[in-house]
C-alpha cells in the first residue's frame, strides 16, 4: 500500500549534491535525480549521507518537462531522510530520500 500523500514523478537526470555549509566538508558530489514530488526527491548518490544532513541540490540535467508545480527544482535545500547501498550497472552507489526544506 502507498503511503506517500503525494504523487511521484519519475526522472532522471544529473544533479550535484554539496553540503550547505561546504567550507567545512569536501567536495560536490554527482548522482541522479530519480524521481520528485512537491516534498521532496530520491535520488542515486555517489556517496553516503547520513540521516539528517542537510544538502544543497542542484540540476545539471533537463527538467525532462516537469514543473515546480510536479516537484522539479532546479536549485533546492533538502534534508536527507534515508540512505542505502544499492548496486547499479558499473559500480555502487547510495538511493537517498531528500525532504525539501524551505529556508
């Protein structure tokens, strides 16, 4: 049973990942924006966040025709809810569920 209150849309397209505060921690990561809503987005990392960090998300890829109205952002404050190893096609990486944040 779905327990989300809102609809998903599926994507995929480029995204960079940085720490808010990114003086303090290393560098930009890429991934993969998987799928988005108005809360929020999932997403394929090249690396691990721990639960609570909050991230900067920036597009690098198309909007493949989704709206802010459908949950694409193309710059975003997010706060990472979950992280998990997961296998893809060329090595590994981590599927992460990101809340939108309104700053």
């Amino acid at each position: 049973m779905e327990k989300r209150a809102t609809r998903r849309y599926r994507i995929s397209t480029s995204i960079v990942c940085s720490y808010l505060n990114s003086v303090d921690f290393g560098k930009p990561v890429n991934g993969r924006m998987r799928n988005c809503c108005v809360n929020g987005l999932c997403a394929e990392l090249g690396a691990h966040y721990k639960a609570g960090t909050v991230l900067v998300v920036r597009t690098t890829g198309s909007s493949c025709g989704y709206s802010d109205e459908e949950g694409f952002r193309s710059l975003a404050v997010a706060e990472v809810k979950w992280s998990r190893p997961r296998s893809i096609e060329g090595g590994a990486c981590y599927a992460t569920g990101l809340k939108y944040l309104m700053l």
